[in-house]
C-alpha cells in the first residue's frame, strides 16, 4: 500500500513517472488521483470528427478505413492512415518512422488515437499520434477499454490518456486513502458517497450515474476545505484583541460631516453605521466594502478613518498605483480641505495631515512622509506598494484601507496589517462586482458590505457599440461626439488597448492586426478629427511626476481630451469628463470594459460611451460589447464575465492557491455546494476550531495551504 502523498514512482515505473511529472505536474498518488477525467467516452462510440477543437490534445476512437506507407527519404518512414468517425467522415493521420503500424491499423479495426489537433492543407488531423487499440489479435477487447465507459484524461503529446488511465488505476490499487476528511455526519446529511468509492467511480463509472455521484462528493472535498481554512481564518481575527477606537463627539469625523456638501445615501449611512460600531469594538473588523465605481466607497473609507484618528489612531490607505495613490491623497485634501491642513495658518485644533509615500519620491519627501507617519503626525497615509516596506512604521495603525483588492494578495494585506502595535482594523474597498461564490471563495474570509445604489443626481451614462465593420464611416460620427462634449466645457476620454511607438509588437496573433496604439492614435486625431482641442497622452511608459502632471492638468481642464491606457481604468476621477470612447473595444474584457465607462459621468451631466469595434456582428466580441452597452449593472456583467472567460483568468492573481486547488468544482455553476459547505464549514469550525476532533479534515487543510504557499511562492 502507498499514502497519497507518495510519489508516482511507487505506482508506476520510472520514465513514466518522469512524464507525468514533467508533462502534466503530477508528482504524487494524491495529484494523480485528483488528475480527473475530462470526460468520458462510451464503449464502442466512435467520436464524431466535427467536434475535434485545433490546438488540443485529442484522444479520438474511430475505425481504421485504410493504411498506406512509404519511405520519402532514408531517414523518413511514413504511414498514411485514413479514419473513418460515427458520421463517416475521414480524416487522415501520418505516422512518421514507425513502419510496423500497418499490422495494427489493419482496415476495419477500431483503435484510440491520442495527438495534437493540428490543420494541415486546411484539414483537421491529429499529429503523429499515439494508439491503443481496442481488441488483441484475438479479438478480446483489453481491459482498459472493458468498462462501458472509457475516461478520457487531460493528456499532452508525451503522456496521452491512456498512459495517464493505467497510472491511476495502478494508484487506485495500491493507494490507502487513510481516513475520509469528510466528517461521516456530514457525509450521512448530503448523501455523499465514500471518498474511496468516489474516486474508483470518477475514474472507473460504469454508468453516468456514477460520475454524477462521484463528482458531487468531490467537490465536496474542495468546496468544504476550502471553507473551513477560511471559517478559521474568520475565528482568529475574531479572537484578536485589536483596540477599540469608538466614535467621539465633536472631532474630525464630525466636522467633516457637518460640511459636507451632499447628504449621504441610505447605503452609505448603514454601511457606515456597521464600520463606526465595528471599528468601535475590541475585534479588529475585516471587511469587503463592494460597490459599484462612483457609489460613493471612498467617502465610506474617510469617515471610517477619520474615526480612527478621532480616538488617536492612523489610518493607512493602499492604493494598486501611482496615479492612483496621487489621487487619492488629492481627493482626501481636497474633500477634507483645513481639516488635512495641520500645521499650516488657521486651521481647526482637530485637524489632521495627509502623507503620500510612494515608490517614486525623492529622498526629502520620502524623508518627510516617514517621519510623519511615524510621529503620528499624519492621521492618514496613502500609498503604493512601498508602504509595505520594512522602513515604515506609524504611530498607531488603527486602520487599514485596500483599494481595488483584485491587485493585492492576502500576504500583502497580512503584511500592512502587522504594522500596527495592536492588529488593525481592514477595509477592502473593491469596485469590481464580485459574483457571489467568487465573494464566498475568494474573499470567504472577509464580511461583506455592499453599496448598491449610485448617489442622485448622478446621470445616466448612455453606451454604444459602433460596429465599423457595417459602418466604416461611423468613426467619424465619434470624434463629432467628441468635439460637441468639448464645445460644451466637457472633456473625453480615449482609451486604446496599446501605447505604441518602441514596444516590442507582438506578432499579430490569429491573422488579427495589431490593437490601435495610443501614440499614433493621439497624432492622427490631433492632425485630424480634433485638430485645435487640448489633447494629451497617458500610458504607463510614462515617468511617474510626468504622469502625475498630465492627470493634474486634466482634473483642472486644461486638457480636454485624454488618449490613456487602461491606466484610467481604475478611481480616476474626474467629474467634468462625459464621453469616452474605447478603440478596438473588442480586446478588452467585459468587466475591464465596465470598470472604465465608470471614469465619465461622475459628474451630473448626462455622459456616453462608444465602444469601437471591428468585430462583426453575432461574433462572440461583438455579443460581449452588446452586454456591456446594454446594461450599466456591474453585477449582470460580472456573470457574463465569469461566463466567458476562463475560471482561472478571473480568478486571475488574486489568489492562486484557491484557483489550484479548485479541480472539480467550478464557482460558476457549484454555487449551491459551495453555500452548503459553507454553512457546514461555519458550524464545525464554531464547534471545534482547532479541528481537534478531525484530524483527517486538519491535514486536508494543512496541504491546501501548503499548496496555497508554493503557488504564492512560484509566483513571487
Ligand atoms: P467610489 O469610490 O465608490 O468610486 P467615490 O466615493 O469616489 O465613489 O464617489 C464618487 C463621487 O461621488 C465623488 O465625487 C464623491 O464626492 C461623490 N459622492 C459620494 N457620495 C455622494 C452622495 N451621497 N451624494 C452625492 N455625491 C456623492
Ligand atoms: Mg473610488
């Protein structure tokens, strides 16, 4: 018997073990045993040519109509072989210098073949594949092939599906499971099978039904693991004893609300009531704040941290970039006005100042911002990255903000967090609408808050989708747009996918040209369409004080048209700004997309969005644009999203380990075994935090955030 964290090489011989390893990164029993089919195959079916998708590694069965062979050169034997599928269509395969073929792949055998989906001469065929055939010369059908259904695994050219197959039932012979992590009342409740049963019936069903139950308790496994690491979680920042910083009459956080010239939502007075009682207790509050861009989030945040300062702590505001942290610390002083004026002439006793530490400051500044979080002195500092350096310190962190938490990791929220004397208060500000199961998984360790109404008085944001490839001339009608926003004292925004100019061009992909460049596209419309307008240029290349020098002259409009990046993408704000229009719309995603149309219309005056493309119509980038054009609701559109793109890419960075680890269950359509798990992760972790009465479930956690670890690892 071997345990699952033995090495393949206990269950299969060396080379293929290699292979495995190199090939698929699988290195043990347990990674070969959660290696799941990727479908399956009925005895017998012939798979239907039609459905073969290029570029993949295909295992097709279909039954040999003809082979023929011939040597080309002295060094190059090769076979042609012609297939025949269910609808009798043919393909034809070449075999390169294995001339003893043609005694398998007699006419009319039926075999599995194993290779790369390649077009050649505009057909479709498999890359000198590999073969199992069906029956011996006998006529009696191998045992691999016996069972009525045959798994069909996630191969590649070296290991194909049938080198994996015999590796995991090698390993389910000789594998001891050990205990089941799942605690049996759990089991009994759900009606979950065993999970010894459940592997042999994932890898070997006899029917469909066995799939169905075997995938069922295996998502189990994740969803329940993974829930219970952050049940865990949840419990020790509870049982942190952080320091309690109530709500006092008569200091900042009053002041600011008594001049501040808007009346807040009802979304922003509860959610504000629940941080004021929150950050007010001895727990440390952890929290999600979600809302759409423009609801009004950061105005949470700063009377969030303005209680903070008001009972004596500092706040620590974090922020994915440059331009965004400049702005932030902008938008704090401008909204806190002489009360973020301490030190200077005839300001109020409470107020506070505001340090912006970044990358990019010179050595005084960065001197000065230093010693002004570290007195105390500051109540608020803002910055990238660099304020989780190690030569930060502050006087008494009491909260902690995260802007835009897709960017940041756990590790990096830990690691400001371990700044303060007492654990922190945290706050994560997001304006990415997060699916709910995204928000149960990803962010499964945070309360969540949501801002769903816009403040009033906001304006509509109208969308569109210029089709150019119906309607070239419609172009034009978009820098009309434009120049009669501009006429009337507004300002636009361009965004292309690429900045142009010295990059290094990617070889344009799939025959498509190369996306539109903000360097050239800025000089064709100065010298074009919007000759005699204030047009400047954003993009990453730029220096940071550069950067930072064009977003200042744009907030003041003394420029009417800005042709960016996705740098704007995120808390750019600038309330004059009503028209944008986003170039070659079809290379960005869907949430992308949403999340810049959120930079126009933050003002009150009626705002639009022309999304540009050349995509034809009923293409999918075309379906996608007319989503996006056809609601303004972030959450719609964060389903489309997820609907669309791979589960991995929007997951994205946020958290790998959580991604890895996630092989059956997907958190689109396993919403409901997810919130299953959760309440049973909840209730098991209040009963028994430390798992003391489940020691399988306590290693099952143990290696998810092992694995969590080596992910974050390889990708630090
Ligand atoms: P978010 O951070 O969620 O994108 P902000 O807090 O930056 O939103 O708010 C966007 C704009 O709306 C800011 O200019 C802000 O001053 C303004 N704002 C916030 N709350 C209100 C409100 N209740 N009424 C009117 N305007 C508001
Ligand atoms: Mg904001």
């Amino acid at each position: 018997m071997v345990a699952l964290d033995a090495k393949v090489s206990a269950v299969v011989g060396g080379p293929t073990a290699k292979a495995l390893d190199t090939h698929l990164g699988l290195r043990t029993v347990g990674d070969l045993l959660r290696h799941y089919p990727r479908r399956y195959v009925e005895r017998g079916a012939l798979t239907p040519f039609a459905d073969l998708v290029v570029g993949e590694h295909a295992t097709v069965f279909a039954e040999v109509q003809s082979t023929s062979g011939k040597r080309l050169r002295p060094s190059l034997f090769k076979t042609d072989v012609v297939l025949k599928d269910a609808e009798g269509y043919r393909m034809t395969l070449a075999i390169f210098n294995r001339p003893w073929v043609d005694k398998d792949l007699r006419a009319g055998r039926r075999a599995y073949f194993s290779g790369k989906v390649e077009r050649f001469r505009d057909k479709v065929q498999l890359s000198n594949p590999e073969y199992q055939l069906v029956e011996d010369d006998a006529g009696v059908v191998t045992e691999e092939f016996a069972g009525a259904l045959v798994p069909i695994y996630p191969a590649a050219a070296k290991v194909p599906s049938i080198t994996v197959q015999r590796s995991v039932r090698m390993a389910l012979e000789l594998v001891d499971l050990g205990p089941d992590p799942l605690p049996p009342d759990l089991v009994a409740r759900h009606r979950l099978v065993r999970l010894e049963q459940a592997l042999q019936m994932v890898h070997r069903p006899t029917s469909y039904g066995d799939v169905t139950r075997a995938q069922k308790r295996l998502k189990w496994d994740e969803a329940f693991v993974l829930q219970v690491v952050l049940a865990q979680r949840r419990a020790v920042t509870r049982s942190l004893t952080g320091t309690p910083r109530a709500v006092r009459s008569g200091g900042l956080l009053a002041a600011f609300d008594g001049a501040l010239p808007f009346a807040l939502t009802s979304g922003q007075l509860e959610v504000g009531q629940r941080l004021a009682k929150e950050i007010g207790e001895q727990a440390p509050m952890y929290r999600l704040l979600q809302g759409e861009v423009g609801s009004g989030k950061t105005v949470v945040a700063l009377r969030a941290m303005l209680q903070v300062i008001d009972s004596g702590g500092q706040a620590a505001l974090l922020a994915p970039t440059e331009v965004l942290a400049q702005q932030h610390a902008r938008s704090l002083r401008a909204m806190l006005g002489p009360l973020a004026a301490a030190g200077e002439l005839g300001t109020a006793d409470q107020a506070t100042r505001i340090a912006l530490l970044t990358g990019s400051l010179g050595a005084a500044a960065r001197r000065t911002a230093l010693a002004e979080a570290a007195s105390g002195e500051a109540g608020i500092v803002v910055g990238t990255h660099a304020l989780l350096s190690e030569g930060v310190s502050f006087a008494d962190l009491g909260l902690v903000v995260v802007d835009e938490q897709h960017r940041f990791g756990v590790e990096q929220r830990d690691a400001l967090r371990a700044k303060g004397a007492s654990p922190p208060h945290v706050l994560v500000m997001t304006a990415t609408p997060i699916p709910r199961t995204i928000a149960m998984t990803v962010y499964g360790d945070l309360e969540v808050s949501t801002l769903t109404e816009l403040p009033k008085g906001r304006a509509p944001i109208t969308s569109a989708v210029v089709p150019l490839h119906e309607h070239p001339a419609w172009l034009d009608t978009a820098w009309t747009r434009v120049r009669e926003h501009v006429a009337q004292g507004r300002q636009a925004f361009i965004v292309c996918p690429r900045i142009g100019g010295d990059e290094t061009e990617e070889p344009a992909k799939d025959g498509r040209k190369p996306a539109v460049a903000v360097l050239d596209v800025h000089l064709a419309l100065v010298h074009g369409p919007l000759e005699g307008l204030r047009v400047e240029v954003l993009h990453g290349r730029l220096p940071p004080e550069e950067k930072d020098a064009v977003m200042q002259r744009f907030s003041r409009g003394e420029t009417d048209v800005l042709v960016a990046t996705t740098v704007i993408e995120v808390g750019v704000d600038v309330p004059n700004a009503t028209v944008m229009v986003v170039l070659d719309a079809d290379r960005f995603g869907v949430s992308q997309l949403h999340q810049l149309r959120g930079r126009v219309g933050r003002g009150g005056h009626p705002a639009l969005c022309l999304l540009i493309t050349e995509a034809e119509a009923g293409s999918p980038s075309r379906v996608r644009l007319d989503a996006v054009a056809g609601t303004n609701d972030g959450f719609a559109l964060s389903q489309v999203d997820l609907e669309q793109r791979r589960e991995g890419d929007v997951l994205g960075s946020v958290q790998s380990g959580t991604r890895s680890s996630l092989r059956m269950l997907t958190l689109l359509r396993d919403e409901d075994v997810i919130r299953e798990a959760r309440v049973e992760a909840v209730a098991l972790v209040d009963a028994d935090p430390m798992l003391a009465g489940q020691p399988a479930l306590r290693q099952a956690v143990v290696d998810l955030l092992d694995e969590e670890r080596a992910d974050f690892l390889e990708k630090a």
